[in-house]
C-alpha cells in the first residue's frame, strides 16, 4: 500500500513518457492489497490462507505485467485471480448463483458482501477482452475506453466491501421503511456505478451529472442512516470518517464534470481537483472500510481514534494532493501515510478490558 501510494509520485523522478507508474499506483492498492484483502475478510482466518497468498502473488504479478505492457500474460493471470475470487465466494455463500442478491431474506450487508466477490471477479474476466479490444483488436473506439480508464473499476469491490462492514454494524432490527431503503441504497449504489462508467465512456453531459447526483445523496442518506442506526462501537469512528471521504468524493466529481463539459474547460487547471478526487477516493474512502476488515478479529483495538483520523484527513486532503505537484510534500505524504498505515495495521497495544465489555453489552443490547 506505500509503494502504490509511491508510485503516485514518481513522475516527479521519471517522466511518465519513459515510464508512467499510474498504473502500478491503482493495481498495488486496489487489486494487490483491497483484493487480498477482500479474500482474507471472506475466508475469516487469522492468518492469509494459501489461497489467499496465492492470490496476493498473482495480483502483484498482473500489476507488474500490465505496468511493463507485457500484454499477453495480462489476458492469462485474472482468469486464475477470477477462479480464486469465485471459489471463495461460492464457499462463503455457497452458490454459484448469486441469489442472495436477489433474497428479501438476504440482509444488506450480506448483499454488499457478495456483491464486492462478484465485481472482483467480473472485473478480472472483462479485463480480458478489454485488453484485447485495446491492444490486439480496436474493435470498440471510444476516446475513453482505455486501459486506464478501466483498470480504475478495481476499486468498486473495495467500496462495496466497506459498504458491507458499514451496514452490518448497524442495527439489525429497523422500521420496514428503513428497511426498504437500505435495499433501494443497495441497488442505487451497484447499478449506479455502471451506469454512470457506461455513461462516462459515452462522453454523455446530462446522464452523468444526474448519475453523479443520485449517487452523492444516497451516500449521504447511508452517512445519515449509520450516524443514527449504527452500533456505537470503535469502528463507527473510522467508518464514519470514510464516509465523509466518500461525500467528498462525490462533491469534487459532480464539480468535475461541470468543468469538464464547461465551454472554457482546461485540464490542467482541473488536475488539482482530479488529483484530490482520486485521493480521497482510493486513501480515504476505500482505505477506511479496508483498515477495518483487516482487524475486524482485534477490536477493540488501543488506537487515539481522534488524532489517528486527523492525521488520515491530513495526509489525504492535503499532502497527498500538494505531493502530486511538490516533490518536498510528497515525502511528507509517503512519510505520513506509511505511519498512518503502521498504527492501524499494526498496533497491539493493551486493551482496556472495560471498553471489552462495555461494547459486548452494547452489542447484545443493540441486537
């Protein structure tokens, strides 16, 4: 994860005509570290299973040949990477269809949960074509549609696993309209996101900035509904902390769109707004729910929740996109984000047995 945020800076050494590491930047945290650890969340082990680890090795393996443009290894590893993803999901949930989409019965973390296996796995199947379409065949031509462009999607599984720890921490008895809402969000949520990447490709104005819009109020309904319906645990903190993350991102991506559709529009003077977009997408957003899966065994955890997320928002918002344009800032920001990484990930410090218990009796209370 350090060494994708790195990679985020290493045109200030090496132009990106000799070599552009954006692509190592989006692979090694979304598909080597999110990937890995979907599959570790899902198998709930204490330790990476062998498959898993087979997983981690593949998936550095991809980003490595995508990177190098060894194009032809890229159309054979994601069919072994898809096969690991759907033999995990069909284990957990076991079937090969996903049905429990599709349950009234199903609960909406569950949905989430399968959902995030199932977009992995897809993901890593279309890559195969898109490939082929991009390098090999150019039977689809859309300004767009590159590689890029597409390997980006690799972080909707981890949005949607962190969707799925959020409402599974949120009580699980609710009004029947609440109930229903959460299934509305849910749908909102996936079928939006492909609509409104379909929608980008076709270089439509009004469909995305609808699209955009209905996305940003029903996170901020999610954000509303987890305030009041989540359990107060530790990791409300955190959680809620990413959504304002996610708000974020939907704000600097509808102003993107306007600008970018604007009649005086000038794509270096809206780099600054992209580049925080993206940030607080994939280091925010994404790394709150991923910080929180992989220590769902531990908590609570011995963690100054205030000045942790300070320093999270600090690194994110400000660092991290003043380093695209600074090299000075972006050691700070490496700096910053691998001690940030450290203290979530790493930290064992002694926990007070009184929160232990307090949070047991709020959790049998709340169920």
């Amino acid at each position: 994860m350090t060494t994708a945020l790195t990679c985020g800076f290493l045109h200030h050494l090496i132009p990106p005509e000799v070599l552009n590491f954006e692509r190592l930047h989006i692979f090694l945290f979304n598909l080597c570290g999110g990937g890995t650890l979907l599959i570790y969340f899902t198998e709930d082990r204490q330790n990476l299973s062998p498959k898993a680890l087979i997983f981690l090795l593949l998936a550095v393996s991809f980003a490595f040949c995508a990177f190098m443009e060894w194009y032809a290894l890229t159309l054979i590893i994601p069919l072994a990477l898809a096969a690991i993803t759907e033999t995990v999901r069909v284990q957990h949930f076991g079937s090969c269809l996903p049905k429990g989409l599709f349950s009234p019965g199903e609960s909406t973390a569950r949905k989430f949960h399968q959902a995030a296996l199932l977009c992995l796995s897809l993901g890593l199947f279309i890559s195969i074509p898109a490939t082929l379409n991009s390098v090999y065949g150019h039977w689809i031509t859309l300004d767009k549609l590159k590689l890029d462009t597409f390997f980006l999607g690799f972080s909707f599984p981890i949005s949607l696993i962190s969707m799925s720890v959020i409402f599974s921490l949120m009580k699980e008895e609710c009004q029947p309209l609440i109930c229903m809402l959460k299934e509305i969000s849910f749908w909102i949520i996936n079928l939006g996101v492909i609509i409104f990447f379909l929608f980008i490709l076709a270089n439509w104005f009004l469909p995305q900035v609808a699209i955009a819009t209905t996305l940003f109020f029903t996170v901020s309904f999610i954000l509303y509904l987890y305030l009041h319906q989540g359990v107060r645990l530790q990791q409300k903190a955190f959680l809620t902390s990413g959504i304002f993350f996610l708000v974020i991102t939907a704000i600097t991506g509808i102003i993107y769109i306007l600008l970018e559709f604007s009649v005086d529009y000038n794509p270096q003077e809206t780099l600054p707004l992209l580049r925080m977009h993206a940030f607080t997408a994939l280091y925010g957003w994404n790394l709150s729910g991923l910080v929180v899966i992989s220590r769902h065994g531990d908590f609570p955890i011995q963690l100054h929740s205030r000045k942790v997320i300070l320093l999270h928002w600090l690194t994110v918002l400000i660092l991290c996109p003043l380093g695209y344009f600074f090299p000075l800032i972006a050691i700070a920001a490496v700096f910053c984000y691998g001690w940030l990484l450290y203290i979530l990930l790493f930290n064992y410090g002694q926990v007070d047995q009184k929160i232990v218990r307090a949070e047991d009796q709020l959790l049998a209370t709340d169920k």
